[in-house]
C-alpha cells in the first residue's frame, strides 16, 4: 500500500528524515535531484535541448540542482531562475552557487524583466517553479510563466507536482494559470489531486521517484489515503483447503434483469461464478428465464410473480449476501420491491445502477441497509445520493459523509476507483483501462463483489479486493483486445487469469 499524504504532512516526512537520519536538508534535496535527473535521462538523449525554470523556494532549488546534474551528463542546458524579489530559499541559494561555472548551462536569473526563450517541439520543459506547499492560485508574472510554457510545443516535465496545482482541493484554483504538464515526477510518494479526473491535464502522466524519505516515519503517520498494490490483494485472498466443498463458499443471491435487460443479470451472474461463489441463485422475471439458464448453467434461478420485471421482495434468509441492481428498470411496483428488500434483509447487500437510481428518491433508506453492504455507484449515480458536485474533490468529501452517516461501504468508480469506509478511509484502486468505460462493466463489478461478500470476506477486503481484480481483468482483457474492441464480456472472461496472478502470490 502506497500511502497518500495531504501535503502539509509531506513537509513533515522531509522534517522527519533530515532530523534522524540524519541528513542534511541540502543532501536530502541533492538525493531527490539525482533522482529525477536519472529519470529525465532514461527517458531522453544528452542532444535534448533542455530548458528549466526555477523558482525562488526548494522547488527551484531541485530545479537547479537538476540542470547541473544534467549538464554533467553532457546535455545542453538552459535555466532561468526567477529572483524577482531578491529573497531565495537556503537550499535554493546554494544549488544557484553550485551551478556557477558548470559547463555547457546557459544561466539567466530574473530579477525584473522576463524574456522568454524559443521553444521548440525539440526542448523538454523543466518545471521547478512551485512544488507542493502552494496554498493559493498562480497570478501576476508566474501566472503569465505558465500560460507561456503552455501554449509552447515543448514537453513539459514538472517536478514533484506542475506548478500552480494544488496537493488536494483545486476547487477555488484557476485552471489557466496551472502548468499542464506531460510528466511529472513525484518525489516519493503520489499527491491526492492526482487520482482526479479534472487535473488530468495538468499531471499528464505520473511516475514515483525513491528519494529515501524516512520509512519508519512513513510508516508510522496516519493518513486516510493510500493506493493499493497487488501485494496487498494477494494477501487479502484465502487459499482454499483440500477438503473444501461448495457449501464453504457461501450462497449468493443475485436480483437483477427485466424485459430488454437480461445481459446485465448474465454479465454480473457470470462474474459472481468466475470469482469463487460457492452457489448462486439470480432472481429474475419469467421472460429472462430461459436467456439466463442457458448462459448461465451453473447458476440457479428464481422467478419474479411479474414477467417483466422485479416488482415482489423475495426471501434472504437462506443467502451470505445478496447483489441487487443491475438492469432492473425503475418501475413503480420495482421501487417498492427494492424498498421493501431492504427492509426486511439482514444480509450485506451489493447495491448498484437501477437501485442505486432508485435510492436516490429514498435517501433515508441508505441508512437502512444491512450492515457491511456495499454501494457501487459510478459519479452521476453518487451525485443523485449526494446533490450536485463541482469536481472529484466534492465529490469524495460528499462520498466519505454518506458513507460515514449511512454506514456503508461505497466503491466509487472512476479511472481511479476509490474504496471509501465508514470511517473515512479511502483506498484508491490502481487497476483498470479506458477499454473498460462500456455498457455492463459496473455490472460485472456487482457480480465479483457479490461473490467475495458470499464467501465471507468482510466489507472493506471485499470491496477493495473486488476493485482490484475487476481492474486486473479489464488490463488482461485491453492487451488481448484493445481499448476500442473490448466488452464487458471479456473483463468476465479475464476473470480467472487475473485471480491466478493473486493466487500465484500466496
């Protein structure tokens, strides 16, 4: 697990480290430099023309640090530091000394009139101006910095965070003066605003460079955040004994489908068997019958009174979980049923699309829900929970109040999925392509949540497991088929080789 700190705490960490390492603060940032000039290098020959700009704080003392260890490898190196109130951070001034008489770094600082060089598709922009202590938008000279390097052709390769975006809330920011940046290289550890659709161009893509913080403080600093990593769901997974039997493996009851909708209760039906339920049985109308029966053959099936639709709460007494959701429709005698289910279940419930829709008109029945149950909404079906949002960040803050209040489990999808706990945890999901951004994904999501939740995985390890290997079969499915060629069905029928890549891990 990869922790996520907001970026006050980040500072910390660096505190932390120079003290009882110890280290000094200006090897610390030389460490961090030559991470990311051996980053840059892998990536680009000594030929390309490289231009910096450095800022007055740490930022841009990384900046410069960077253009001479650079110009030492034998680039072509030009750096403009802006000195524009004659004041330049400790580490800054002496990474500004150390440059001075390196070969081959043409330096410029700016202390009152700014020229700006000819960029070209050739140069790669290196961007030292802010890093992530910025609590307030860019504006005045540095806004007009950004907007140039911006409508330039160059690369743009921003240190630990582009300049001008914030660690976490952009909400109040203006987006025209952020740095949009084609890489950027995170010292250590990600940055919350990262994992956001919105600031996507602004990040562009994100890789994380080893700077030899302090694991121990790490470690040891609570943050609500993290990211997960394969070793981590491989370890959440039980082997199976030999003298296993269905009846180990729980009973899964799946309510799903209506007229016209039978492939959303075959795609989650289908997922829940390919994720290791003991026994399933889907709850479906009469017209859905036989199209479930002969896609689905090792699943049993119950038959609504309505032959249309799910309109009659049934029994669940019998099941470890139960999956409701997908393809029901929004009836009127639909949204009696779900409302009544919830009532009289007591087993945790995956609850997605339809009822999701559904409980949106019935917010108070959120509250409702069996403990440990699950929400799989998609962000226009968490916003019809939770009201209107202006971007991702709202969006999470309003997910962990309802999960919170409510006391329910929320998968939250997105290129990032994030795993969201009563108690404010969030567990950000890594897995997962464009390619699986096609009608009845969530719904496969549904069936292996479903499955885990049966065989008596708790909430958290289920969602976060289920999230995992949902993504991990949607990127075995995107190499075999593509972005544009691949179906839900084939994220179902990558399921097994992704659960072999965790079981191989035990």
């Amino acid at each position: 697990m990869i922790k996520i700190f907001p970026t006050i705490q980040l500072k910390e960490l660096d505190a932390y480290t120079i003290e009882n390492e110890p280290v000094s603060s200006i090897d610390l940032m030389e460490r961090a430099s030559r991470a990311l000039a051996r980053a840059m290098s892998e990536r680009w020959s000594a030929e390309t023309p490289f231009t910096v700009f450095a800022g007055p704080g740490n930022n841009g003392g990384d900046a410069l640090a960077v253009s001479r260890l650079l110009a030492e490898r034998g680039c072509r190196v030009e750096v403009y530091l802006f000195n524009t109130k004659g004041t330049l951070s400790p580490d800054c001034e002496t990474n500004k000394e150390r440059l001075a008489g390196v070969a081959g770094i043409d330096f410029h600082e700016i202390t009152t009139q700014f020229v700006p060089p000819v960029l070209t598709a050739e140069h790669v922009v290196v961007d030292g101006l802010f890093g992530s202590g910025l609590n307030k938008p860019l504006s005045g000279g540095f806004a007009a910095v950004v907007k140039y390097i911006n409508t330039s052709p160059a690369t743009v390769v921003a240190i630990d965070v582009p300049s001008g975006l914030m660690g976490e809330d952009n909400t109040y920011n203006i987006q025209a003066n952020i740095i949009r940046a084609d890489l950027t290289l995170s010292l250590q550890l990600p940055k919350l605003a990262f994992l956001f659709a919105e600031n996507a161009p602004f990040v562009g893509e994100w890789q994380l460079l080893d700077i030899g913080l302090s694991e121990e403080a790490i470690e040891e600093k609570e943050t609500d955040f993290a990211l997960t990593e394969h070793e981590d769901v491989a370890s959440m997974l039980k082997p199976r004994g030999k003298f296993a039997h269905k009846g180990n493996f729980g009973r899964a009851l799946l309510i799903a489908g209506s007229q016209g909708m039978a492939g959303a209760s075959v795609l989650a039906a289908r997922a829940c068997l390919r994720s290791g339920v003991g026994l399933l049985t889907v709850h479906i109308p009469f017209c859905n019958n036989f199209i479930v029966q002969t896609s689905v053959p090792e699943a049993m099936t119950e038959i609504d009174i309505n032959d249309v639709r799910f309109s009659c709460a049934t029994d669940t007494d019998d099941y470890q979980a139960v999956g409701i959701g997908p393809g029901l429709g929004k009836a009127g005698d639909t949204e009696a049923a779900l409302l009544e289910q919830i009532e009289s279940c007591q087993t945790p419930m995956v609850v997605d699309a339809d009822a999701l829709n559904l409980l949106g008109e019935h917010r108070s029945y959120i509250g409702r829900l069996p403990k440990g149950s699950i929400l799989t909404p998609h962000p226009k079906e968490l916003e019809r929970l939770v009201g209107k949002c202006q971007n991702s960040y709202e969006r999470l803050t309003k997910a962990r109040e309802l999960a919170k209040s409510a006391g329910v489990y929320i998968i939250l999808k997105g290129a990032y999925s994030v795993i969201i706990a009563p108690s404010g945890k969030c567990w950000f999901n890594p897995t997962g392509n464009p390619g699986m951004a096609t009608g009845g994904s969530g719904d496969v999501l549904t069936g292996v949540v479903l499955a885990l939740l049966a065989q008596g995985y708790d909430a958290e390890t289920a969602a976060r497991m289920a999230a995992y290997v949902h993504g991990l079969a949607g990127d075995i499915a995107c190499k075999k088929h593509g972005v544009m060629g691949m179906t839900a069905g084939d994220i179902v029928t990558c399921l097994p080789p992704a659960w072999r890549m965790l079981e191989e891990k035990l």
